[in-house]
C-alpha cells in the first residue's frame, strides 16, 4: 500500500483525493492545511490534519507528497517533501524559474526519489493521440501547428494571488505553460521564439498573448488568455503533417485526409470522475495520478512530463515573463 499526505486541500487538493479513491494499492493517509477549508476538508474526509509537512511525516506512514498548494508556495513544500525522504508530486508549474526547479531536481536524485510535474494534460486521450501521430509518423512529418487556450479571467484563486506576477506567472506559467508543455514534449525546444501581449489600461498585467515557436521545418502558433469578457473556456489544437490535417476541436479529434472520409479518434474516458472544479468529470486526474503511483513503485520517472522538458518550458516562460 502506498501511503499519501496532501498539502492543501482546496480545489486541486479535493480533485486528487476523489482519485486517489478509484485507485487499488494507495490510500490518502493525511492532509497539510491552515485554513478552514482545510480543517473542514479534513473532518469530511475523516483524516487527521497536520499543521506542516514534517509533523503529518513524524506522525503518519507516508510515502508520497502530493502538493496542491499555490504556486509561490510549491518550492518550499517539494523541498520539504524531498528532504524528508519522500515521492513527491506537485502541481504545475513547479517554480517560475528554472534554477529553482533545478534544486527540486537535483534534490529528488540526491534522496533517490521521485518527483512529478501534474502536467495534467499529457494523461488526456487527446493528446495521447497526438503523441501516437507524431511519434509514428502515419501521416508524415508535422509543418505547422496552432494551440488555443482562452478563459474569462480567473475568479477562483484566495486572496488574489493569481494575479501577483510574483506569486503566479500570469498567463505564461498559469495558463500557457499546458500548451507549452505539450509542444516542448513533442517537439524539443524551439529555435526561436517570439510572442506578443496586449491588456486594458486597466489592467496591470497582460491578459492576452500570442506566441510563435520555430523549429527547423516547423512553426507552432499559440494564443492564451485571461480575458476581460465571460466567454466560455477555450481550449484547442490543430496540427498540419504532410498528408493530413489533425484538429482537436474540444470536443473530438479529427483527422482530415484529401480525397478521404474523416476519422474520428476515440477519446472517450472509461471512466469519469467529477471534478468539483471548473472542469467537467473527466479521467484526466485518474490517468495522471495511476501513472503516479507507478513511477512511485517502481522508482522509475515518467517519460511523458521529464525534467529536461520541464526545466526547457520554464526557460522559455522565464525569458517571457522578464523581457
């Protein structure tokens, strides 16, 4: 049995316990929180509540930490994590800048554990089609691609930290850095890269960019924001190969051949679990966090979220978010 504590039980912290639940040989053993959602998190889930990470560990058997704190607090939960010994796993991004993320690392290795990146969307059927395409090569070589990702700004986050550039990255690290990812794991690190970014008078951050990655035969567009209008959220792929046009339209992904009947991928979750966040039941979180638990077992890191993937990404939003 493998044995979990989590650090903050809010939104994030509720999803990976509802999971957790629909996966054999783990259990969630305690929670690290100070608020009073945590407390009152805690007392529904019947678990015992720990003030910091070092008390749940001295008092509770624990093999894994999953941190689901806010970003600015994620450093100093995975190092304390990492320096008692334990698999870790935390929620993206791991740091807003890559030499942070380099001493996570670099201390996982020195204490010979595990330590993941929930880059939830590597665990998606959508993207696993995607990886299948590209790795293959069924249709050729990739020449072009676009990624979407848009939301009314955020209204969800305590205090207002999401919108302290110092304590959340903004659109880059919040909400790029899923796009990102998926593009740096598929196709390395970018040659060149270039964006551009508007925001209301108003406003004291940009809410909205659009960035052009350029590799040696391929360009990759992208476009994230947090906009000032209610729209529903938007999130959406195509990628152009030498003999077909593949779209992730977010409702299913597509294959478009000349002179060929569509074919449709099947992207269907056997099981869906409901997120109590804002998004629907899906099995992302079950994908990612089963995943989890075998790298744990095995003390083998996963090859869909690596460090030197992770470490490019950040990089890359680092150089962004300081220029």
């Amino acid at each position: 049995m493998i044995y979990i504590g989590i650090v903050g039980a809010g939104g994030m912290g509720t999803v990976h316990h509802s999971n957790y639940e629909h996966i054999e040989g783990c259990k969630v053993a305690a929670i690290v929180g100070n608020s009073e959602q945590d407390r009152q998190r805690a007392a529904m889930w019947g678990l015992p509540l720990y003030d910091d990470i070092a008390s749940m560990v001295a008092h509770e058997q624990i093999d894994v930490v999953d941190i689901c704190t806010p970003t600015f607090l994620h450093k100093k939960h995975v190092m304390k994590s990492l320096a008692l010994g334990k698999h870790t796993i935390t929620e993206k991004p791991i740091a807003l800048c890559k030499k942070d993320a380099e001493e996570m690392y670099a201390l996982a290795k020195a204490k010979g554990v595990q330590l993941l990146v929930a880059q939830v969307l590597q665990f998606t059927k959508e993207v696993e089609v995607l990886r299948g395409l590209v790795q293959s090569g069924e249709y050729g070589k990739p020449l072009d691609a676009f990624f979407e990702r848009l939301s009314a700004a955020p209204r969800w986050a305590q205090g207002g930290w999401l919108f302290d550039k110092e304590k959340s990255g903004l659109v880059p690290f919040d909400l790029h850095i899923h796009d990102l990812d998926i593009i740096v794991s598929l196709f390395g690190k970018p040659s060149k890269v270039a964006y551009t970014s508007c925001g209301g008078a108003d406003k004291t951050y940009p809410e909205h960019y659009r960035f052009l990655y350029t590799y040696n035969e391929l360009h990759i567009a992208a476009e994230a924001g947090w906009l000032n209008a209610d729209i529903p959220f938007i999130a959406r792929w195509r990628v152009y190969f030498e003999n077909a046009m593949v779209v992730n339209d977010g409702t299913a992904v597509t294959a478009y051949q000349f002179g060929k009947a569509p074919r449709v991928f099947d992207t269907e979750d056997k099981m869906k679990i409901p997120t109590g966040i804002n998004v629907p039941p899906t099995g992302w979180y079950l994908a990612e966090l089963s995943h989890f638990m075998q790298c744990v077992k095995h003390n083998k890191p996963s090859p869909y979220v690596s460090e030197q993937q992770v470490l490019t990404v950040l990089e890359i939003l680092e150089h962004v978010n300081n220029s």
